[in-house]
C-alpha cells in the first residue's frame, strides 16, 4: 500500500508494525461482537458496494496500492460501525472484506471465510458484484458529517480549552442556504464568475438574504460541497450520532435548527459544517 507497481518503495520497519496491527484488527472483526441495533445498516451496504467497485476498478488498472488503501478503509470503517449494524448485514460486508482481500492477504482471508462457516475457499470464489443501488449517497454523505463535527468539537475544545464542557448546542443551517449551494452547482457548470452568478442568484427569491449572500458566493465557488443534503436530512444525521457524543464528551448534546437559535453563532452555521455552541 506504500508505492504504486511503477514507484520505489522506501523500506521502514515502522510499516511492518503498521500491517500487523492492521491485520489483528481485521481478524477482530470475525469475533463474536454485540450489534445493539441496526441503524447503520443502510450505511455499511452502501460503504461494502462502493468498496467492491472501487477496489475493482483500482484492480484492473493495476493501481494496487489505491486498491489496498480503499479495502483498509473499509475494515476500519466496519470496525467503528459494527455495533450499529445488524448481524446479517455485517456478515454479508465481512464476507466481500475477505473476498476484496484475498489477493492481497490470502491466508488471513481464508481464516475468516471459514469463520464465516463458508464452504470451500474464498480464493475460488467470483469477485462480489456491486449494485449501483445500494450505494446511498445521503447516507453516506450523513455520515461524513457527523464525523466531521465531531472532530469540529475537539478542535472548538482545544482551542477554548475546555477540558470538561457542561453541554453543548450543534446549531443546524437554515435551508436557504442549502438552497443557495443547490443553485450555485446550477450555475457554476457554466461560468466560475461571481458577478454573473450573483446576478443570477438576486434574481430569485433569495434576494432577502442579498448581504449575506454576497460574503458567501466567492468562498462557495472556490470550495464547493460536493453533496449537499438539506436541513431537515441533517438534523436527523446528527441526532442519530447524539448518544455517542453524549458518551465520548461526558456531557449534554443538543441538536437545533439555526433559524430557532438567537445565539450570535447561528449566522455561521453551513450546511455540512453546523456552528457548535460550548458551555
């Protein structure tokens, strides 16, 4: 996973170490774990079929060390996710782990086949097939921003130094502004101008939030959410991951909509990116 066929590869014995980690962690996942409930299983489909056709494509160009990098991040994906998915879709992901690797790690794959109580070995068994339609882009995308918060949070607790913060308030975007980036994707295939695209933008209703806008619309082009969900979509995203917020900051978590909000920090609030309140 270190260098690409064609590439040198800088030999350190740190790497070893790595990989051997790496692979205690995947047997781990063959153990017998708890699955509390199943609220990420459309999540970890979504995640297994991108995984199948990524690692697939990488295969076939001979980008073996893209395709390593992408099965890792897949393990380690499972591994955080396991006790919110139910068993029969977390076996049906640890048995496409353990056909995506059993080029790379044949031994160790065929291990955790045969846990799996798979007849035969995993080696003579076809390349998984992945359905375009499990793969679930606002899943996904929910995901990403719920750990993207979380780590908004160390930082926003670093910097305040707060070792112990009492409560904190996770302050939603209002859903103009999901309306906006909606828009500017519309026009930016177009032209990247902002004067034009601002022209465009005052002509529709959107206009009432014209000074706000107007600060907005250069960054925007510049840095562009590739998904965007909407307001209500991420409230709901982030309430799910509330609990273990509550349980890893040792403190009360409260997801609202900024347009509910009278705190000064509401007006920064983006979608993917909620302003966060700590007390």
């Amino acid at each position: 996973f270190a260098a690409s066929p064609e590439q040198p590869l800088d030999w350190n014995e740190s790497g070893v170490h790595s990989i051997y980690k790496f692979l205690q962690r995947f047997m781990g996942l063959f153990e017998e774990g708890k699955h509390i409930d199943s609220i990420k299983d459309k999540l970890v489909l979504s995640k297994t079929h991108r995984t199948i056709k990524a690692v697939g494509d990488e295969i076939e160009t001979f980008q073996l060390n893209t395709a390593v990098i992408k099965a890792m991040d897949f393990v380690h994906f499972l591994h955080k996710n396991r006790e919110h998915t139910s068993a029969k879709v977390y076996k049906e992901a640890l048995a496409a782990a353990c056909v995506i690797f059993s080029p790379i790690i044949p031994h160790t794959c065929e291990e955790g086949w045969e846990s799996l109580g798979k007849k035969g070995f995993v080696s003579l068994d076809h390349w998984p097939l992945y359905d375009e339609k499990k793969i679930d882009v606002t899943a996904e995308t929910a995901d990403a921003i719920a750990e993207q918060t979380r780590s908004d949070i160390l930082t926003v607790l670093e910097l305040a130094k707060i070792a112990k913060p009492k409560n904190m308030t996770l302050l939603v975007a209002p859903q103009w502004k999901y309306d906006l980036i909606t828009l500017l994707k519309q026009h930016i295939s177009q032209t990247r101008d902002p004067g034009v695209i601002l022209k465009e933008v005052m002509k529709t209703d959107l206009k009432r939030y014209g000074q706000d806008i107007i600060k907005m619309v250069p960054k925007l082009i510049e840095k562009m959410p590739e998904t965007v969900l909407d307001e209500n979509t991420e409230v709901k995203a982030l309430q799910a991951v509330v609990k273990d917020l509550e349980k890893e900051f040792d403190c009360t978590v409260t997801v609202i909509k900024a347009s509910e909000s009278k705190d000064q920090k509401a007006r920064v609030a983006m979608p993917g990116k909620p302003a966060i309140v700590v007390q």
